[in-house]
C-alpha cells in the first residue's frame, strides 16, 4: 500500500457494532488511521481501546461520535442496522460532503431476514444516494462478509463485490477491500447493488438451513494475474 494510501482517515459510523468493529481492526491493522463513530462518544472510546488491545501496536483508532467521526474523516463508512440507515446518514449529511461514503447496510427487515425485502428506492445504497444527493460519491460494499470473520486471523475465503456511483469511487473502495485482506471485485454501478444487498438473506437463509454462521460467495472463472 502506498503512503498517501495510509494517511487516510476512515470513518467508521456505528463501528462499535459487530460488522463496524471488524472492518475498523482490519484498516487499523493494515496502518490507516481509524475513527469509530456512535451515537455515544464514551462507547466509541470503550470500543477503540478492545480494537487497539486486539492489535497490540502502534495503530491508530480513536472513538468519537458519528458526526465528529465524519467530519474528521476521508472516507466514512456505515455499519448500522437498516432501522438507523436514513437516521444516521441525515444526522452527517452535512458532513459527508466531498467524501466517499462505504454503505455495508444490508436492508433486513426483521423478523424475516432469510427473506428479500428492498426497500422503494431499490436498494439500502440507492436510498443513500437519494438522501446523500446525486453528486455523492457512493459505493457499497462487504454486505456479503460475516463479521465472525473480520476479527479472526485465518484467510477469508469470501469475496466482496463492490457497486458504487462512479468508477474512482469502486476502485477506491476495492483499494480498501485489499486493505482488509479480502478479495474485491468491481460489481458495476449502485443500481447494481440490488443484488449484493438481496444476496445477503440468501446467505443468512443458507446458514439456517445448513448449520453455518458465515457463508459467503466467491467469484470464479476470472484469471486475475
Ligand atoms: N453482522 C454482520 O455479520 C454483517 C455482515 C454484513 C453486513 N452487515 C450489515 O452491517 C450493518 C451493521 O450490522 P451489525 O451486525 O454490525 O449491527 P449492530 O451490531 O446491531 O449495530 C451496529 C451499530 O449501529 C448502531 N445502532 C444500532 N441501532 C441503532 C439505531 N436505532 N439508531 C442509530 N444507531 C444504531 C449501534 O451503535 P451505537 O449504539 O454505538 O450508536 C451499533 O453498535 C447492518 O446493516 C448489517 O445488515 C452485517
């Protein structure tokens, strides 16, 4: 990874979560600096020290709440449940100007998460874009990936398709994906994320059904090399 890569700042909204607190260890470990963000500075905090101790090093990961994260940071990422999707994203609006924003949200609608449910704009991305404005910069990004896999040590073997509102905004995203260690492949444009986020109940359907906690997907066919 480049320096300028590693002088980024990235924040992560609702990083004290589970999907949050994964991503934020893996940039954290690869050298970004990290801001969790919450609705509640000292949880934030309490959360960053567990991801600095995780790390035992000189990273950097500072909690703060959501909108100081999003003003401090480059890039911001969401990992809120859908409930708090629309909630969140109008509370930094403002402050999300100019930047990528990273959407992880998945649209469940519970109690029926095994079953597809998108919501009007077509995606929980898309209704992003629809708050965020047209110009936002929006890619979407790890619905697919279970977070009992993000804190381990072992390689993962699932991929992340990546969909977003521009092309520099996909490949800055998939530069962050190969941060976190995992494969990223550049799915195509935001409308495209329909698929992503729909393909999560499948995979929760599927760890149902077959006793499993983080099935995933791979690509396959695509020599890379
Ligand atoms: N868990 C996974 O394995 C996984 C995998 C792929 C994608 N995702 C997606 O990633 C997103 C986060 O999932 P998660 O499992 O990490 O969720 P989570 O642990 O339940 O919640 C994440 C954080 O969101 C904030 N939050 C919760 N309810 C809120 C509300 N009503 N209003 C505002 N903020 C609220 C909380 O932060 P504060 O209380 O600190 O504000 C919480 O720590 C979801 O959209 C999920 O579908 C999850």
């Amino acid at each position: 990874m480049d320096n300028e890569s590693l002088m980024l700042t990235i924040a992560v909204l609702g990083g004290t979560g589970k999907e949050g607190k994964g991503l934020a260890y893996r940039w954290a470990k690869a050298g970004y600096r990290v801001l969790i963000g919450s609705r509640f500075s000292e949880r934030a905090v309490t959360v960053a020290s567990e991801i600095m101790q995780l790390l035992e090093g000189s990273s950097s990961v500072v909690g703060t709440t959501n909108l100081e994260a999003a003003q401090q940071s480059d890039i911001v990422v969401l990992t809120v449940p859908y409930a708090a999707h629309r909630p969140t994203l109008e509370s930094v609006k403002d402050a999300l100007k100019g930047k990528l924003v990273i959407d992880a949200t998945v649209p469940l609608v519970p109690p029926k998460v095994t079953k597809v449910q998108m919501p009007p704009a077509g995606s929980a991305a898309q209704e992003a874009k629809e708050i965020l404005g047209d110009d936002a910069q929006i890619a979407a990004a790890f619905q697919n990936i279970s977070h009992k896999l993000l804190l381990g040590e072992e390689e993962v073997e699932c991929d992340v398709l990546v969909t977003g509102t521009s092309k520099d905004a996909r490949h800055e995203t998939l530069r962050l994906v190969e941060a976190t260690g995992l494969t990223g492949w550049d799915a195509g444009p935001i409308e495209n994320s329909v698929v992503v986020e729909g393909l999560a109940s499948v995979l929760i359907n599927i760890n149902k059904q077959y006793g499993s906690t983080h099935a995933g997907i791979k690509i396959t066919g695509v020599n890379r090399s």
